[in-house]
C-alpha cells in the first residue's frame, strides 16, 4: 500500500491535549459547594465581620430554632405571590395576544408600554399605599403590575413574529378571531411566551417581597426588614434563602412546562 504523504507542518505541529473537562451540571455542583464553604469558613476566621455575614451554619440553626415564625410568613408571601401571578400572567398575555396581533394598537401602545416599563415602577407603591392600605391587596397589585408589562412585551414579541401564512390559512378555514389567538397564535408563539413566564415570575417575586420590606405587617418580606434593624444577622439571610427558594421553585415549574412544550413539537426530520 502507497505511504500517506503528510506535510512536514503537520508532522511538527504539537499536538493539542485536551484536558479532562468536567461536564456543565458538574462544574456548576462544585462551584456552588466552594461558595457555600466559603460562606461557612470566611465569617468563622473573621476574614469577614459576622454583623454583615453570619456563618452558613449559624443561619440554617436560627432559621430551624425559628421555623414557625419563617413558615407563617412564607405562607403570606406565597399566597401574595399566587395571586399576582395570576394577574400578571392572564392580564399581560392577554393584553401581549391583542397589541400583538392588531397593527394600530401594537404601532401606539407598544411604545408607551416599553417606556413604562423602563421606569422605576417601585415610585408608585408609597401611592398604593395610601389608596389601598399596607394590607395584601396592594402587594398583589403592585407586584401583579411590575411583572405585567414584560409578559405584554414577551407575548406580543412573540406573536409578531408567527408566519402570517398561518393566519391566512386558518382564515380561510372559516376559523374565528378567538380561535386565531389561542389556536394559532399562540402556540406559535409559546417559545416568547415562556420568556415572558419566567421574567414576569421574577418581577413578581421581587416585588412581593420588596413591598413586604417597604410597608407590611407579614410575609418574609417584613420579617427581613424586622431582623435587620434588630441586627438579628443570621434570621436575616435565612429569610433571603427561603426567597430564592421560592424565585427557583417557580423557574423549575416554568421549567417543566417547557420540556412538555418542547416534547409536544413535532421533531425535524434529517435529510
């Protein structure tokens, strides 16, 4: 058999060794076991003042020794977050499906919803406030509205962006303006929509909690705030971990709802 020539640059190129890469979900566990060591070790060799980081450990202790204060106001913050969901989520989708499939509104009102949107909606709570009171209800508006507009903008992005040959089609099959939106456009759309989910979860979230923090009786909220002019350090960050528990047990259900979207596409066949 003849030789295979090789160029003599190829020969004297050095070879490139790859390392032992560990995978992403991996890499991601470790990083977070080293923050969390962190946390523990740095307060306890007061490289770190204890008044603003409490050791890891000393938190869980306090949030145990206190768990049925922390579990009654995280059920107050939970049903407050509930019902903001749900005015954020049915409000802005709605709103996101109309502007976002009628040409003279989405050229007017578009624009103004993206403006208000930029601006610091937290200005208004004092307004809340004094209209409605300190009690749930402004929570639930408050925070309903914050994470309204991003879902508006998600959807209607997201409808905007669907194949208007769709509409023509389903037009022409006798369909109506409902069965257009919620047939049509919108699981063409899902993909914007699931963005829109899992921002407008966000803002909603922050914004419970912040109005909690700002003026309120209940939730975690205000026992963050009641801790930290006590200088109680420990039930401080407690009541921060239970938050992101709840930021992360509502992005793992948008999550789910994604991977069953994903599992009901029809998968591309390979030419």
């Amino acid at each position: 058999m003849p030789a295979t020539a090789v160029s003599p640059s190829a020969a004297s190129a050095p070879r490139i060794r790859r390392g032992p890469w560990l995978p992403p979900r991996a890499l991601g566990l470790l990083t977070l076991a080293a923050l969390l060591l962190a946390w523990e070790v740095l307060p306890r060799l007061e490289l770190v003042p204890p008044v603003l980081v409490a050791p890891l450990s000393t938190v869980l202790e306090s949030g145990v020794a206190s768990a049925g204060t922390f579990a009654e106001a995280m059920g107050v913050t939970m049903v407050e977050i509930a019902f903001a969901l749900v005015f954020a989520y049915g409000v802005g989708g709605i709103l996101g499906l109309v502007l976002g499939s009628v040409k003279p509104l989405r050229g007017a009102v578009l624009p103004l919803v993206s403006s208000i949107y930029a601006v610091p909606f937290i200005v208004a709570y004092p307004l809340l406030t004094a209209w409605i009171g300190i009690g749930m209800e402004s929570k639930v508006i408050f925070a309903g509205i914050y994470g309204m507009f991003p879902m508006i903008l998600a959807t209607a992005a997201g409808v905007r962006t669907v194949d208007p040959a769709f509409v023509r089609a389903a037009r022409s099959m006798g369909a109506t303006r409902a069965q257009i939106l919620f047939q049509v456009l919108v699981p063409a759309a899902f993909p914007s929509i699931l963005s829109g989910l899992r921002i407008a979860g966000s803002l909603v979230t922050i914004g419970v909690v912040v109005a909690e923090m700002l003026a309120s009786t209940a939730g975690l909220g205000f026992l963050i705030t009641q801790y930290r002019s006590m200088f109680q350090t420990p039930e401080v960050y407690f009541g921060i971990i239970l938050v992101l528990c709840l930021t992360g047990f509502l992005d793992f259900l948008i999550g789910c709802v994604e991977r069953k979207a994903a599992a009901w596409r029809p998968r591309k066949e390979l030419i």
